[in-house]
C-alpha cells in the first residue's frame, strides 16, 4: 500500500494560487496572464476625485475613427487611444486628427499579436519600432501600452518598463467588439455584468474604435451624458494616473 505525504506548505500556496486565477477568470475577461511573481498592468487606479479614464484600441479600419472623434470634440472630452502602429502608418491623416483634437496615443503594439508568446529580444523591437512610428505620425511622446488581447507577463512588463512604456489594462469592458448593441455596451459601461461592477472613480474603460465595433458611436453619446450625470469628469490615462494615489492590482506601478 502506497502512502503520499502531502507537503501543507506547498498545498496552501497552490490553493492561493488557483484562487487568483479563479478571481482573474471571473473579474477581468479575456485578459491573459501570469500570477506568479510582482508583475502587473496598471487596470484602475485609487483617486480622490471623481474621475475615469476613457480609451480606444485601435488596429483596423476608419469607419468609426471620425464618428468618434466628432462625438468628443462635441462633448469637450479627451481619450487615450491606443493605436497598433501598422495601423497608423496606412491612416497617418486619421493620427494626425487625434493628436490634432488634443487626445492622448499610446502604442497598441506593432502587430496584433500576444506579447506574451515572443523572445525577450522580438518584443524589443516590437516596442521600439511601435513607439517610433506612433511619435513621428503623432508628435507626443509615447508612454503607454496596451498589449494586444490583454496578453502580458512578466517579461512583457518588464521589457516595456525598460523601454519606457507603462502597461495599461481596464477595469470596465463595454465589450463593444462583440456587437452587443448600443443599450447593451450602456449597461455594461454603467452597470457592469455577472458580478462586475460599472464605471467607479479611478476605472479606467475599455472601447474599441475600429471597424470591429459598429455599436460604439451609438452607444458613445449616452455613456457620456450618463457619467457625466453622476458628475465624473472623463479624462486621460494620463490625467488619471497624475492624479492617482496608487494603482491597482498591487505589483503595479504609477
């Protein structure tokens, strides 16, 4: 008869973990990761002020670049959009409007491929050559990204410290890409899904403004008016993080 000594040690912080990766699956859908290690994205931010952060990934088409743009200048607010950088080299005119109406650009990689899946040395030169295009076509410096997919790991945020980006998530998903329509990416944005929560002070919100995403000018207009119903003042990234007191998850850094 076999006996097999279980060391508790061990068995406790494999539970740990397994729960962190349940709380992951659950709380931040489509997003991979690794638990293991201090490592992690920026996804929200604790503030005093009553403020959210509002962002775009981009990484084709321009149907509904312009609607969007059109729908802020409106209302008097600014993004952050994050823009893969092939992109932007077949729409420079369409940068040029963004950075133009005074909206922050941070990389979206240069291809849309998993960060997390390259060499040390690959995703080096991803980050780079992002970085290059998106500030000549911009003119701002770039010091944000948002992995492509929410894909990171340790090494990716590590590399893109080094190369002098801040890895940036979201604590909100309209979930716009899967064509929920326009009531269902307002309900998801003001009162979140399952055992989300909607928009809160520090969140920082996650749309799509690529072709992908047909229901976002729709639904963009009441988002807005709802927030700014419940008085939050709709920024940046950028303006977020200057405000911020710290970030969340904790391994992140402002």
């Amino acid at each position: 008869m076999s006996v097999f000594v279980v060391n508790r040690k061990r068995l406790a912080v494999g539970t740990v973990i397994l729960m962190m990766i349940a709380v992951l699956a659950v709380n931040k859908e489509q997003v991979v990761s690794v638990v293991t290690g201090n490592s992690k994205p920026i996804y929200s931010v604790k503030t005093e002020t009553k403020q959210v952060a509002l962002t775009f990934d981009i990484s084709w088409g321009e149907e509904n670049v312009q609607p969007i743009l059109d729908i802020l200048k409106k209302e008097n607010i600014k993004a952050t959009f994050f823009l893969s950088s092939p992109w932007a080299e077949t729409k420079p005119e369409l940068v040029k409007c963004i950075a133009a109406d005074g909206h922050e650009i941070g990389s979206h990689g240069r291809r849309h491929v998993d960060l997390n899946t390259m060499t040390a040395d690959i995703l080096m030169k991803e980050l780079d050559t992002s970085k290059e295009v998106l500030e000549r076509l911009s003119g701002q410096k770039i010091t944000l990204l948002r992995a492509p997919n929410g894909a990171y790991d340790n090494q990716v945020i590590s590399v893109a410290n080094e190369r002098g980006y801040k890895v940036i998530q979201w604590s909100v998903d309209s979930l716009d890409w899967k064509r929920p329509g326009a009531d269902a990416i307002v309900n998801y944005v003001m009162n979140g899904r399952s055992k989300n929560k909607g928009a809160s002070p520090g969140d920082i919100i996650l749309f799509h403004a690529s072709d992908s995403a047909p229901d976002t000018p729709k639904a963009l207009p009441t988002v807005l008016k709802m927030l700014k119903e419940k008085n939050y003042e709709i920024v940046t990234v950028g303006k977020l993080l200057s405000n911020a007191q710290e970030s969340w998850p904790p391994g992140s850094s402002l």
